[in-house]
C-alpha cells in the first residue's frame, strides 16, 4: 500500500492544479443545452428544444495536497459559473478519498445539486471552496465504489430519467481499499474492493449514468479508467463512437481544450478550437457553423484585466447581454479569468474577439474556442419516384441547414452517418447505403449530397418508401421520407424536367423546361411546387399545367428567387446556396408523383454599379486614356513643329548686305521674342521677353511666321525676306536645329551657355542661347 500511496502523491502534485477545472466545462456543457429562462420564446420550427443536463463531478482526494494546489484547485472550480447555463440543468460536486477508520467517510459532500442558473453559478463558485485535501486521520485511499454510488445517487434522486446523467470522475486510477475496514478482512480488500466496483459499475449503467473517467499525473491507470467508463451506461446522446464513454489522460500543458473536447464528446457538443493562443492586444478569428443554433464563444484571458469585444462576420460589434438582429446574447464570466459569450441563433461565419488590455497585463496569451450544439436536416428524393417492378431507384439524400440552406463545408458535418431504407408492399426492407464519395451512384464527393441505388424486387406491389436518417454528434438527429407507388405498367403521362444549377441574385429567375407526354385520351392537370426549405426563399411558377388529351412537347418553367430582404444577414458576400426540390404531381391520377427533382441555385448578393458595368468602365477610362495619349502626342507635336529652336535669324539691309545674324533659342509659347538693337549704327537681333518682333516655325511646314506686336503676321520663306524696319530686312539662314535622335534636352535657366558658334559670332558677337535658350 506505501507502493501506492507513493506513487500517488508522486504524480499528484501537478495534476491537483487543473483537476477541478472540469467543473468550468461541465458548466459551460450545461450551458449550451438548453436557452435561459428569460430568453425570448422561439418561432416555431426555428429553434430546437435542448435537454438539460444532471451531472456530478467527483473529485480524487486521496493524495497529499500542498497548499498552493489547494488553491488552484478552488481557483479552477470557481470556474463552473462559466458560459449562459441553463437554469433547468444541475450540478453535483463532492470529494472522495477512502474511510480507513470509525468517523471517517469516503465521501464528501461538497455542493449539493444546484440550477445553473445565475443565482447557482456563484453558489457553487462558494461550496466549491470545502474542497480539502486529505490527511491520514481523514482517510487517504481510493474508494471508486464509493464514489461511483455516490454519483450515481445524485444524479438519479429527484432528476427527471429523459434528461442525460454523466458522471466525471477525476483521479489517477489507482484504487486503493487496502485499509478500509467495510470491504472485510485485510487480505480479501482488495478482492472485494474490486467487486464492489463491479456491482457499483452495473448499477450505474442501470440508472443510465455515464461514467467519464479523467486520468491525471504522468502515468494515470488508463486500463482502469477504460474498465470504468466501459461498465457505465454506454448510449450517449446519440449512437456514435465520439459520444460513447471513454477514459482521457489529462495533459497539464493542454487541459483547457483537452477538457473542451471532452466535454464536447460527453454532451455531443461540437468543439471548435481557435489560433493559435497570443497576448493582448490581438484579434483572433474563429468560425460558427451554419448548423449552429446555439453556442458559447470561450475565451481564456489568461488575466482578468483583460477586456474583451466580440464582432460578428458583418463586423458589427455585437452586445454581450441583450438581443440583436435575429440573435440573442448574454455573457457569464466576464470579470474573471474565462469568460463565455453564449450565442442563440448565431450568425454564421467568422467572427472576431479582440482582446485589449493595460500595461502590466499583456505577458499572458488569450485562447479562443466554440461549443456548440446545432440542427442538420436533410432533403430526400427517389429517381424515378413511381418505379416499376425491377426497375433500379437512386436515392439521395442532400444536407441542408434549418432554413434550407446548402452546406458548404464538409467539416460542418464530419463524423455524420446516414442510414437508409427501402421499404414497400410484396418486399423485406432493403438498406442502402449513401455515400458523398464521388463513387458510383454519387455524382460528386464531399458536395452534402449523399447517394445510393436499389432495385426494386421483381414482387413489388403497391406502395414504397425510402427513408433516411441523418446521425452526427453535436446535431440533432433528423430523419426524411420519401413515398411513392410501383406503377402498375406504362403511366399515362410522363414528364421529364430540365433545370440548370445557376448562380443567381436575389429576385432573379432560372428558367428551365418540362417535356410533358400524355397518352391518354383525357386531359391531365400537372402541380409544381418548391419543397424542402425555407418557404418563400424559391417559388416556380406555373403551378399548374394542364395537358390536352395526346399532348407531347415542352413547357417553360421558371424559378423565382426572393428578393434579398427574405434573406436578411445569411446573405454574405460569398453567397448562400439554396438546395431545393421541384416536385411535379399528376392531380388527375391521384396526384402521383410524377418528377423529384434536385434544385441547387447559387445566390449572391446583386452586385453594385461598378460591379456591374465594372468592363465598360475600364473600357472606357482606357478611351479616355487613349485619347488622352493621342492630344498630348498631337500637342506635342504642334510645339516641336512651331518651336524657333535653330532657326537662323538674319538682318539684311537696303542693298542685299548681311548685317547681322542670330540663332533663335526655345521661346514663350512657341514664340521666340526679340527686339532690333542700335538699329541705324550696328544694327543686331537680341533676344527680349514682350519684344516687338517674334518669331515660329510655320506649323504647315517651310519657313517661319514673323509676328509684330499690334501689327499681324507674315510669312518668311526659307529662302526669302521680309521687311522689319524702314531700312532692314528680315532672312533666314541656315537651320541649325539638329535632327531628332540628336537632339538634347533644353538646358535649365541658369547653366552655362554653350559656345558660340562661327556664324554667329563673327556676325553679331552674340549667340542667343544663353539664359534664354530653354525659357518657355
């Protein structure tokens, strides 16, 4: 036995810090399955009714306890007040260790059942503190027959036998009767102790009450704790591996979504966990299913300075008690370590949680998850709904959210399983099974469809049905039919419906056709509807046909989608898809169901102005672009071609003499401005901003054009003269403007001039290409 207890106190001491930790996800279990009292009544068919939940935690008390665990261990069970709990769910808490003596006891009695209401969360926050740590005198060995009766009690007296019984269990499994005079003569404990467990194992599964065993330490008796979740009651909430009862070992470093996932599991919750963990300030992002109908956004602060603020995928901030839009919130926790915003009828999609804090607060990572608990239904179809004897049917079986939407993702459903039947007059029931594989009968792997054929026995005879049932932990299980009758022989009208899987907007139309053939010699009236959604998101129209005796061709058929006020916040940016049916019935053949067929219309949100003309635009800016390209090319092109640079200017007297010459430089607007100095002793040209006289190329091509202020213009040909005063004439000499390819950029004021040239100098000493050779 000091083997035992050695190894115990050993493996303990690390474990004690986050074994009443299970308390908080026990509560925030509660939490989720079932709304607040005061929380607005639900539509009809809009909200599922969750069953509340009894439960007890029993608590290993058996080892040595310091202090400082004692404390983190009340610390932990404070936690139990987390998330929105309902008030129609209880708790029970106790400690157990072993009674080795007279006044003794193996149990103790902690927190008697209490309502998770608000009231109840701080009473247990308070009883939980009794917690104690066992010395010798008060017993300190493992009585699992104890505890497990003692759970078992709990849960079973005054609790109402619909409502789930789970009972957690922490220890490291290790039992140890050795010194408890109850189980007989010392050498026969350990024999009878095992027995009694046996006994106490049987009557728990009796009473319905899981057992959920948490190992703890570093080698937990994991063969022990199986043994024990094993003899408890075995049928969770629903018939699926992931909601059976199982041992878990307890890591230190990953307690929290280690309890979350076991909780998740217990309760079939789903359990999404979020990033990676980071210190404030930060904003992290976590998804919500659209098949969640009610669910907690945890939130580890790690320090209660830290303030949280929660936004929806609208990236509207959403209050933390109250109503907003479609959905309900309340908030519990929010002044300690965790804290747990509980969501009725969450909008779908990827919200935020920003975590701020102030200086000094910010060295502890914040953790995000969601529990949540949701609704899956299905919609069912038969081809050919009205088979004949040995005919082969394919049945499918198509996911869809409670509004009758279409699931995207495949994970939203993970762990599903459906079943299906193929029932009818003249046959034993035949089971099917439907895949969403991409193999034979099915289309299209993981698209939410799931398909499979029969064939009908040869001795059918008068009415079918196939049905199915839709099966995953975390959803409520949704069974669908589909009736239909063998047709007795040829039908006397058949139809055959072709409607395309589009993407649309709201209050758009998908048009499609009905071949019709009617044989008989009588007319028939047809009804189409949409079914298998939301009513008034798809409508079709007609709704009635009617065929003439002998009538064979095609009908136009049109499905309508409703406007997007119908569709309110579920319309996102991504869209939402719509999976309905058009069912085609013969009114005049006792409404026989003549066609089921699937209808998949892809919705988004009608796009704005530039989304919709957003290629005319681009077309014409790149008009407008080009256009703009061509001015400034044709403007450019008029300057070089007016622009005097090089233009040779010469003064030339009475007689023919040449008397002076001058390079023009770049001018002012494409005028080169000059005045005539010492006109009767040295006459020369120089350049003067507003003088008299200025000059251009001709634009048209040869030549100049000779401008005079107030007194018009005249052309000067290349090689003639003009008159500019009473004595002097106007030439041009030689073009000094070089090429194009040679041609440098006009210097900017204030460089050096460049030298003059021979012409130039030797005629008039002056160049004009000094400061003002790149005035514009």
């Amino acid at each position: 036995m000091e083997t035992v207890t050695g190894r115990r106190q050993a493996i303990w001491g690390g474990a004690r810090r986050a074994a009443v930790a299970v308390l908080a996800g026990a509560a925030l279990s509660g939490a989720l399955l079932a709304p607040p009292g005061h929380d607005p009544a639900p539509a009809a068919d809009t909200r599922p009714a969750f069953p509340a939940v009894n439960y007890a935690v029993a608590v290993d008390e058996s080892a040595s306890l310091a202090a400082a665990d004692m404390k983190a261990e009340k610390a932990a069970a404070a936690r139990i007040a987390l998330g929105d709990v309902s008030s129609q769910s209880h708790v029970t808490v106790f400690g157990f260790a072993a009674a080795e003596s007279d006044g003794q006891r193996a149990v103790d009695p902690v927190c008697p059942r209490t309502a998770l209401d608000a009231a109840g969360r701080d009473t247990v926050g308070a009883c939980v503190t009794k917690l104690r740590s066992r010395s010798r005198s008060q017993g300190t060995g493992t009585d699992f027959p104890s505890a497990i009766r003692q759970g078992v009690h709990d849960l079973t007296d005054g609790t109402d036998p619909s409502q789930p019984r789970v009972l957690f269990l922490l220890t490291d499994g290790y039992m140890d009767v050795g010194d408890s005079p109850k189980y007989g003569d010392p050498a026969h404990r350990d024999a009878e102790g095992d027995q009694q467990l046996g006994l106490a194992l049987k009557e728990a599964r009796n009473e319905h009450v899981q057992v959920w065993p948490l190992g703890f330490g570093d080698q937990p008796r994991m063969d022990e704790l199986k043994r024990m979740a094993a003899g408890g009651y075995q049928k969770g909430c629903v018939d699926l591996p992931s909601a059976t009862p199982g041992p878990r070992k307890v890591e230190p470093e990953a307690i929290g979504t280690t309890l979350e996932d076991i909780f998740a599991a217990a309760h079939c919750l789903r359990h999404e966990r979020g990033p990676a963990p980071t210190p404030p300030p930060s904003t992290q992002e976590i998804d919500i299913s659209p098949l969640a109908t009610v669910g907690s956004i945890v939130v580890d602060k790690g320090d209660p300075a830290v303030e949280i603020t929660y936004y929806d995928p609208k990236g509207q901030k959403v209050p933390t008690h109250g109503a907003y839009h479609k959905s309900s919130f309340e908030l519990a926790g929010g002044s300690g370590v965790v804290e747990a915003l509980k969501i009725v009828d969450p909008l779908p999609g990827r919200w935020k949680v920003k975590a701020e804090a102030p200086e000094g607060h910010r060295s502890l990572p914040v953790s995000v998850s969601v529990l949540w608990q949701g609704e899956l239904r299905g919609a069912i179809t038969m081809d050919p709904p009205s088979p004949q004897a040995g005919d082969e049917v394919t049945v499918t079986m198509r996911l869809q959210t409670r509004e009758g939407y279409q699931i995207k993702h495949p994970r939203d459903y993970a762990g599903l399983r459906v079943r299906s039947t193929l029932t009818g007059d003249g046959f034993a029931p035949l089971n099917l099974d439907l895949a969403d594989d991409g193999k034979a009968a099915d289309p299209t792997a993981s698209d939410g469809s799931f398909t499979g054929s029969a064939r009908v026995p040869k001795g059918a005879d008068g009415a079918l049905k196939v049905s199915a049932t839709l099966t995953a932990a975390g959803l409520s299980a949704d069974t669908r039919s589909e009736t239909g009758e063998v047709a007795p022989g040829q039908l006397p009208v058949t139809t055959s419906l072709d409607l395309p899987a589009a993407g649309v907007h709201p209050g758009d139309k998908v048009t499609g056709t009905l071949a019709v053939h009617n044989t008989s010699r009588a007319a028939h009236t047809l009804r189409l509807a949409v079914t298998d959604l939301q009513p008034g998101l798809l409508s079709v129209g007609p709704t009635r046909i009617t065929l003439a005796p002998g009538e064979s061709g095609t009908r136009k058929v049109t499905v309508e989608v409703a406007p997007a006020g119908v569709f309110g916040d579920r319309l996102g940016h991504d869209g939402l898809k719509l999976a309905g049916t058009v069912t085609v019935a013969d009114t005049t053949d006792h409404d026989r169901t003549l066609v089921r067929a699937p209808l998949s219309v892809r919705v988004t949100p009608r796009p704005g102005i530039w989304d919709q003309y957003k290629l005319y635009f681009l077309g014409a800016a790149a008009l407008l672009m080009a256009l703009a390209l061509v001015a400034a090319a044709w403007t450019r092109q008029r300057r070089r071609a007016r622009d005097p640079y090089g233009l040779t200017l010469q003064l030339v007297a009475e007689d023919g003499t040449l008397l002076a010459g001058h390079q023009a430089g770049h001018g002012h607007k494409q005028w080169y401005e000059f005045t005539v100095a010492e006109a009767h002793r040295s006459p020369r040209i120089e350049r003067r901003p507003q003088g008299p006289y200025a000059v251009q190329r001709n634009p048209k091509g040869g030549g100049a054009v000779l401008r005079r202020k107030g007194g018009g213009r005249t052309l000067i040909p290349v090689r003639g003269q003009v008159p500019l005063t009473e004595t002097l004439q106007l030439a041009l000499g030689e073009d000094r403007r070089p090429p194009k390819k040679q041609r440098r950029r006009p210097q900017p004021p204030g460089s050096r001039p460049a030298p003059p040239t021979a012409d130039s100098a030797g005629v008039s000493g002056t160049t004009g290409t000094g400061a003002y050779s790149s005035y514009e």
